[in-house]
C-alpha cells in the first residue's frame, strides 16, 4: 500500500477525485441510513444530512489528496456514541461494499485507510471509556450501570 507523498499521486493515478469522493460518499450513507443497525445510531444526531455529507466530503478529501478542507475533530463526536466492535465492522462493511461498486481500482485505497481510522476511532473510543483494548480486542457494547442516570437527567 503506497505511503508518504507518493500517496496522493498514487490516488490521483487511480481515478481519485472529487467527483469519486462525492459519489462514495453520497452511496454510502445511502446505505447507512437504511441498514438496521447503523441507520438508527445516525439519525438520532444528524437532523440536516446535507451539510454532515459536504463534511464528510471534505474529509474524504483531505484524507485522500491531502486538499486540507476538513477542519474538524472527529474523536470528541465518536467518543460519545453507543457503538462496539461489531458496529465498526458493519461500517467498514458497508464501506467496502460501497468503494468496491463506486471506486474501481481506487477501493482498496479508500478501505485502507478506512481501517486505520476505523481502528483509532475504537481505540480512541475504549480510552474514553476507561478501556485499554489489547491486540485484537474489540470494543464492548456500551452498557449503562443499572440505575444510573440518563445523560439528559444529569
Ligand atoms: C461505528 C461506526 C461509526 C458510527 C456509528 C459513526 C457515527 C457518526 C456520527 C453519528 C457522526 C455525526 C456526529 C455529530 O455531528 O454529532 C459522525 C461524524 C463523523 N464521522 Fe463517524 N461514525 C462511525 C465511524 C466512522 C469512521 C470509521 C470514520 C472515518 C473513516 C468516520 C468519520 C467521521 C467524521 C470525519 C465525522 C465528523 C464530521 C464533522 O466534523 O462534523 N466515522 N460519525
């Protein structure tokens, strides 16, 4: 897998650009939003689609061509969510499926360093929790101690 600055032209030779990064984007939220397990998790926090996928957008492109539009800070809005493991697999599922039909020779690229961040984010995630994960252990479902609060009623 290519790395360092030959990165971006490697990308660019095949086929990434903005018009790709647009439609994967696009399809795959498609997807997420009707898949059972993802859709739900996305549609409690996201009232507006349309602005979270120029966002979305932005940072496919400054992950993919290092165009630097994306500004934000992903961990702090993951860190809160009730996923696990099995969620990111299902993502990253999801994702595959999607860069495989949209991107052509380019998928392997874009599912590279999905994985990656996928992986941070779980990791990032855990440590949020309390949680150091070892090699090859996976993010838990989220469980609320039993009696505790809402976060609403804190
Ligand atoms: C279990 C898997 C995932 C779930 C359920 C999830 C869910 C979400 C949700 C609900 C938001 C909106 C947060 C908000 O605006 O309050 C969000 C934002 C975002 N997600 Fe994920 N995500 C997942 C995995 C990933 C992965 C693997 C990536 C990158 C490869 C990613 C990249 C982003 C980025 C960049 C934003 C922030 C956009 C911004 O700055 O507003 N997410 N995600």
């Amino acid at each position: 897998m290519p790395t360092g600055a030959d990165y971006v032209a490697d990308a660019v030779a095949l086929g990434v650009d903005e018009v790709m990064i647009d439609r994967l984007v696009r399809h795959f939220y498609a997807e997420v939003r009707l898949d059972a397990e993802l859709g739900p998790i996305f549609d409690a926090r996201i009232a507006d689609w349309e602005p979270h996928l120029r966002r979305m957008v932005d940072f496919w492109s400054s992950v993919m061509l290092r165009t630097g539009r994306y500004h934000g800070q992903p961990m702090p809005l993951h860190a809160r969510l009730p996923v696990s493991g099995v969620d990111f697999d299902r993502w990253l599922e999801l994702f595959g499926a999607t860069a495989e039909k949209v991107c052509g020779p380019a998928a392997p690229l874009f599912i590279d360093r999905a994985s990656r961040i996928a992986q941070s984010l779980e990791l990032g995630i855990a440590g949020t929790r309390g949680l150091m994960l070892q090699t090859n252990e996976r993010l838990p479902p989220l469980v609320a101690p039993q009696g505790a609060p809402d976060e609403q009623d804190v």
